[in-house]
C-alpha cells in the first residue's frame, strides 16, 4: 500500500494572497510554488524529496498536512483526503517542521508534554530517543530558552516520533545537529523504517539523502524532474576515473563503452569518464602495466547537477514578486 499520494497536486498563490501586493494594492501575476505534482510514497520506506531552497518542498509538506489548499489536484495521507481529513492526518503523522518554533518560557520536558496531549496518542518512543540524541532529564527540565539550536532542533526531533507514528513528515530535519548526532538520526531513521514506519525526508542536503534514502523525488522550481531509486538514479552517472600507467604503455581507450573525456593531466595520468558497466573498461586495461588507478564512486550530487542542467530553464521570477513569496512558497 502507499503511505502518501498526490495526483496532479498543483499550488499557486495569488496576489491576493501575498502579504506585499494585499498592503500596496498592486496586482501581478500568480505564484507558481508547485505544479501537477504526482508521486507515491509506499509504506515502510524512507522516501526522499530533494531541491533547492524555493523549489516547492515546503509548500508541499504543508498541502500535505492541509495547512495550505491546492489550487487543483488532490492527495491522499494513509488513506485520508488531505482536504476533507486534515485533522486525522496531522494526528495521525510526525510533523518536524524546517526553522521549528517552540515555547521558549516551557521546559523541554512540558514541551513534549503538551505537543503529545495534541496528538492524543501516549509518547511510546520519548524515553529512547531522548538517550540516543543525548537529551538528559536534567537538560529537559531546562526552559527551552536556555538551549542552543542544536538541542531545539532534537527536541523538534523528538516531539515528531515520541508517538511512533504510522508516517512522519520531517522538513530539513539534520539542521543544527552536529555529525555525531546526525549519525544517530540516521539510525533512528533506519530502524523506524525496520519497524514498518514510513518517513518522508524533504532535505536539500545531497550526501544525507543519497545515504538515508531508498527512493526519491528531485523538484525543480515547483515541477518534478525525476523519481527513482536512488541506487537507479545513480547506476547511469558518470564517474571521474584516473589511472597512472608505465611508460609507454598506453591503453586505447577510444570506442570503449561508457567511456569519454579521455584526457591527460599535467603529471601525465590518463583520465576519462565512466558511465554505466565498469567491465568494457576494465577489459581495455587489463594487460597494461597500471601503477595506480582511481574510479570515483557516483554521487546524488552529480546526478542531481545533471537533471537540473537537462531541465528546460524557467523564465525568473521578478524581484518585486520574488521577495513577496520569501518563505511563503518555498
């Protein structure tokens, strides 16, 4: 079964709806945030939505949870309508929102406290996320004024899961913590997925993705421009490959498959790009007198560079236009 689907899910926001043109009375085109998005997210997998700031993560999270209503389309959250069942949804799902805020005069303990009693499901999980992000009693009955961004962004952490819920949303969920943490997260993520739960990732954050990730979907200026695994998304990359060679003896690498770019550096390695099976490759250098020899491994980061570069260019957005939707279409 799917955990989450959207079928043609299209936002625009008009300029009625922008704070700047409702106070100057001006009129102007309408927003574009995101358009005929269609996407499944199946149950009991970490599901990945990648872009860049303003590319329509976040305005997508919020159609999701019914905070926003799409201007067509539809989609449903563990079965619900997301217009008509917004209330189950949102306690139903974990929500860590991107730039959380909380009620800085609460202690973290009391915080947690009231954000549970809103979902009305008991906290199962609090105790064992609050050790694995190294959040103590004694830091927890702490007024959240006193903590750092970091341990915000654990306790934003912490109020989205404490419930196990069936799907959790999470919007830039790494940000603030440091590696060791991060890493923690990660395994939190990894057994929450082992459990059966559903978590959809939004990040633009490439090597966290690519790491955690077992499918994702690539948006670019509201449109989707890709969804595959990410294990697929990355097979037909093009990887940078060195090799140093004897003297004189030089591998022919014109006409292999998969192979192009070749070229020399100033010290005298042969370098090329490989694309696809390392094999045509390899059989063109076996038997050469190769002293050293590097493939880089492929990277989200280049197969995300290169949908973007494939993606037709977008007429710019005017800066008048543009500085009214600064975190309202995001």
């Amino acid at each position: 079964m799917d955990a989450l689907t959207t079928a043609g899910l299209t936002k625009r926001y008009t300029h009625r709806e922008l704070p700047i043109q409702r106070l100057t009375g001006h009129s102007s085109p309408d927003i574009r945030a995101l358009e005929d998005l269609s996407i499944a997210v199946h149950e009991g997998e970490i599901f990945g939505f990648l872009g860049p700031n303003g590319a329509g993560k976040s305005t997508t999270i919020r159609l999701l949870l019914g905070y926003l209503h799409p201007s067509s389309g539809s989609a449903t959250v563990l079965g619900h309508d997301i217009v008509r069942d917004s209330v189950e949804i949102r306690r139903r799902v974990g929500y860590l929102p991107g730039g959380i805020a909380l009620y800085d005069s609460l202690t973290g303990e009391r915080l947690l406290d009231y954000l549970g009693e809103l979902t009305g499901r008991p906290p199962a999980r609090r105790v064992e996320l609050c050790e694995r992000l190294e959040l103590s009693a004694r830091t927890l009955r702490r007024p959240v004024r006193d903590y750092s961004r970091g341990m915000r962004q654990k306790i934003g952490i912490v109020q989205a899961l404490q419930h196990d819920p069936e799907l959790a949303i999470l919007d830039e969920p790494t940000e603030g913590l440091d590696p060791l943490m991060q890493r923690s997260f990660y395994d939190i993520l990894h057994d929450l997925r082992a459990a059966g739960r559903t978590i959809f990732f939004s990040s633009h954050v490439l090597s966290e993705v690519e790491r955690v990730c077992d499918r994702v979907a690539i948006v670019r200026q509201g449109r989707l421009v890709a969804l595959e695994d990410v294990a697929s998304l990355l097979e037909h990359r093009k990887r940078n490959v060195e090799l140093r060679v004897g003297e004189g003896d030089v591998p022919v690498l014109d006409g292999v498959p998969g192979v192009s770019a070749i070229g020399r550096t100033a010290d005298g390695r042969l370098t090329c790009q490989l694309e696809g099976d390392v094999g045509p490759f390899l059989a063109a250098i076996s038997g050469h007198r190769i002293t050293d020899l590097t493939i880089e491994p492929a990277h989200l980061e280049e197969a995300f560079l290169e949908l973007y570069a494939e993606a037709e260019p977008e007429p710019e957005t005017t800066p008048e236009v543009a500085a009214t939707t600064t975190g309202t279409a995001a």
